[in-house]
C-alpha cells in the first residue's frame, strides 16, 4: 500500500509494499530505514537516510542533515520509505511539504490525514510525538 500524500509525493514502507503500487512518475525513493531496490522504478534515484523511530526524535547531528535532504529533492516527485510506512517516511513526507512551501502545521495535518495505518492501532502515519514536536519546532517557509 502507497499513500499519496500530495501531488508527486507517495509514502510507503517495506512491510506494506507490494512491487504493483510503485506510481511510474517517481524520480526519487528516500528510504529511512531498510533498502528495498526493488522499490525504485526504472530509471528513478535512491537515497538513504536512515534513522531511528525514536519519541526523543532525530538525533540533532542528522536532523539538519534530513531537513537539507528533504527540501534539496521537494521539486521533484519522491516517494518515502521506511519500515511501517508511518513515522519515519512521514517526517520526511513532512519535511518534502514544507520544503514546497507547505505551512508546518499543514504539513504535519497533511501527513498525519493521509490514511489509516497499517501496522499499528494509531489513525495515521507520523504518530511519533518526538518527530511532531521538531517539526513544530521549525520555521514555516519564507
């Protein structure tokens, strides 16, 4: 199952991918965790970031790191990809938004209203509490 989050923007995650959902338009596949090549479509980019699901939230040496990835590929059409498809792919479908200009908060509202999750009992992806409160942290975009 991929979610599309906005126009050119897919998240997903290794458990509940099925090689039929990759959208044929992806030029980028950012994967937070696991690397799942068989999840690139011909001719598309893979980048890893990878990163902890943790409530304390990205660790301070990577988050700028996330943030300069996240807005360096937001012209383009990415798909997200983590393990659950829930909180890592979410924070950088989050990051991807704001990197377009998205509000903050209509990033995280965007993500978070974007589907049920699959894996766990919460309504939807980007449930972490530690990932929310950096991305509230944030500046909204000039």
């Amino acid at each position: 199952m991929i979610r599309k989050i906005d126009e050119g923007l897919y998240q997903t995650g290794t458990l509940i991918w099925e090689e039929s959902d990759v959208p044929p338009d992806v030029d980028v596949v950012l994967f937070c965790a696991k690397v799942e090549p068989a999840m690139v479509p011909e001719g598309g980019t893979t980048l890893v970031f990878q990163f902890e699901d943790s409530e304390r939230g990205v660790p301070p040496d990577k988050w700028e790191a996330l943030v300069h990835l996240c807005a360096s590929i937001a012209d383009q059409k990415v798909m997200t990809v983590c393990q659950a498809g829930e909180n890592r792919s979410g924070l950088a479908s989050a990051l991807v938004l704001i990197g377009r200009g998205v509000a903050v908060w209509d990033a995280v509202k965007k993500v978070q209203s974007s589907g049920k999750t699959i894996i766990t009992e919460f309504p939807g992806p980007l449930w972490n509490r530690g990932f929310v409160d950096q991305l509230l942290l944030m500046k909204d975009a000039p």
